[in-house]
C-alpha cells in the first residue's frame, strides 16, 4: 500500500504581498536601532578601543550597509508601485506636443519617476523621436532618468538627511531641464543620424489605469528583487571604501584637494568623474566618506552628478543615434551645468 503524504501549502501571492506591507513595524524597529547594534557589535562584542581607526571603519561599514539596504528596499518597493503608472506609451503620449519648455519640464519630472537608465538611450530616443517629441525635450528625459534615480535619493537621505536629498534632486532636474531646454534652442536635429528619423519604432503596450493594486504590489516586490539584487554587490563595495577612508585618510588631506578653498577643485573633479563608470550605489558612500575628511559639498556634489550623469557607457550607446558634435555639446552642456552646481554650493555651504 502507497503512503500517503500531507499536501503541502504555499502562502498565495497575495498573503506574501500583504505580509511585505504589514513587515513595516518590524522595519521600523530595526532600522532605528541600527547605531546602536553597530556600536554593541564593534566595540561591546569584539572590544575595539574607541578611537582606533579599524573599530571607526568597521563600526562605519556595520552601520552603514545595513541602512542603506534597509532605505533601498524600502524606497525601491514604493518606486516599483509607482513606475507601473508609467509605461514607455504612456510617457510618450505625456510628452507629445507639449511646448519646449513646459515638455522640458514634464520630460524631466517624469525621468525621476520613470524606469529607464542610460542603457536604455537607443529604444528611447527612437520612440520619442518617433512621436514626434523635439529633440530638447528628449534630452532632458535621458539626462534626468539616469542621473535622479531611487537609488540616489535613498543613498544620499539615508546617509546625508532630507535636506542633501532634495538638494541633489531639485538640481539635477534644473540641469536636467535647462541642458535639454538649450540643446532645443539650438536646433542640433542635424547632427542625429539620418536612419533615426526613417525607422518607425515599435508601439508599447498600453496602460489603462485598472491593474489590480494586488499586482502593482507584485510590482514593487519584483523591483526589490531585481533591483537590490542587482547594486547590492555596489553598494558593500562602496561602503568599504568610504570606511576606509573614514579611518584611515588623513582629513587635511582631502580638504586640500576637493576644499573650498582650491577654485580648480570643481572643474577638476568633473573632468574625473566624466569617464569614470559607476552608479549611485557604489559612489555615495565614497562621496560621503570624501565630505567627512573635509571635502566641500558643492566639489563632492559635482564629482557624483558627473559620474552618475555622464557615464562613458552612456556616451557610447549614444554615439549609435548622435552624431560626435551632438555628443560633445550634451556632454559640454550638462559637464557646465554641473560645475555651475559645484561653484554654487561651494560658495553658499
């Protein structure tokens, strides 16, 4: 006679879903306690003398990875619900016909929100241009999506506050609409290659507002796993090194290089960061590491824009759509721009 075994159950989707909402409080707890189980860890624990310079990295590296991946799970689930609002067909009819610089202005706020990196430059700027949108308008979309993405915005409130958060944000997107907005101006369609104007792109799918909210919590939940999974490797490796520096880098050090008072700082520090390739995951942690010992915010906030906004991987799909001139001028345009923010910010901070 056959044995019988119990069927097994599987929790369905939607009690993992709710489970993931009702998590919050458990969230919540941790997360404000995350000091104080570093400090417990560091030097309760393993006995690390306060004021050595390895119990400060480690004590900096132990509290600050979880946070920060705490922040981004957190933060990318809410991002995920949000972007199934936004299909790339939804964005496009949104931007159509819009005058230059209210387009510049919509093109830039939707690239906050909106699920595109600068890999996605070539199927992008094919479907814009195909819809007629102007050039400008575009370019602000590319320039915004890259540089003011979730992971930036959790990194830099996570370990700066609020107010280094908005900053960031409220200048990319200036940035972001006034490079677009004069690349407009300019009238640079010659210089993109003819075949982007013959091809006609493909049509996306459709969003009409009715998917359950079930499966845009689905949404969230699958950004979280393919997200996290994807920068968390930056983000440890990121954080080690902004230990490093917070414990062993002497602090004159660097306030000789990137301080205020060295005025060739800024531009320096963007010339750097243009063909450097990192995300927002890996450079953060090093930027704040930079600021401890000295380095001045508007010089550290230059060098970030610069290598999240100006990647060289982004340039070089680019060059498959732009002609070199158009490539050079986007990349002088929003190279000034950054600076402007640098010497802005060093004089005001």
């Amino acid at each position: 006679m056959g044995t019988c075994s119990a069927p097994t159950t599987k929790p369905s989707p939607i009690g993992r879903k709710w489970a993931a909402l009702l998590s919050l409080p458990l969230w919540v707890v941790l997360y404000l306690n995350l000091e104080k189980l570093a400090d417990l860890a560091v030097f309760g624990l393993l006995k690390m003398p306060s004021g050595s310079r390895f119990g400060e990295a480690l004590r900096f590296f132990l509290f600050e990875v979880p946070k920060v991946l705490m922040l981004l799970v957190l933060i990318v689930f809410a991002v995920g619900i949000i972007r199934t609002y936004f299909s790339p067909e939804r964005t496009r009819r949104l931007l159509r016909g819009k005058s230059l610089f209210v387009g510049n202005v919509m093109a830039g706020a939707l690239g906050i929100v909106t699920p595109f990196c600068s890999c996605s430059a070539i199927p992008l700027f094919l479907g814009f241009i195909e819809a007629g949108i102007p050039l400008g308008v575009t370019f602000s979309f590319l320039i915004a999506a890259p540089m003011i993405n979730e992971v930036a915005v959790v990194l830099l409130f996570g370990l700066f506050g609020w107010k280094t958060a908005l900053l960031y944000v409220s200048t990319g997107l200036v940035i972001a609409i006034t490079s677009g907005w004069v690349i407009g101006r300019l009238k640079l369609e010659r210089f993109v290659e003819p075949w982007v104007y013959e091809i006609k792109a493909q049509s996306g799918s459709s969003e009409d507002g009715r998917t359950p909210f079930a499966e845009r919590i689905a949404a969230g939940l699958a950004a979280v796993k393919d997200i996290v999974s994807r920068v968390w490797p930056f983000i440890v490796g990121g954080i080690a090194v902004g230990s490093a520096v917070h414990g062993y880098v002497p602090q004159n050090f660097m306030a000789s290089i990137m301080g205020k008072s060295a005025w060739w700082s800024v531009p320096v520090s963007v010339l750097i960061g243009i063909p450097l390739y990192s995300n927002a995951a890996g450079i953060i942690p090093i930027v704040q590491a930079l600021l401890e010992k000295g380095a001045s915010l508007g010089t550290a906030l230059a060098f970030m824009m610069s290598v999240i906004g100006l990647s060289l991987p982004e340039t070089i799909i680019l060059k498959k759509v732009l002609k070199l001139p158009l490539i050079l001028i986007f990349v002088g345009i929003v190279g000034t721009g950054i600076m402007i923010v640098g010497f802005l910010f060093n004089l005001v901070f």
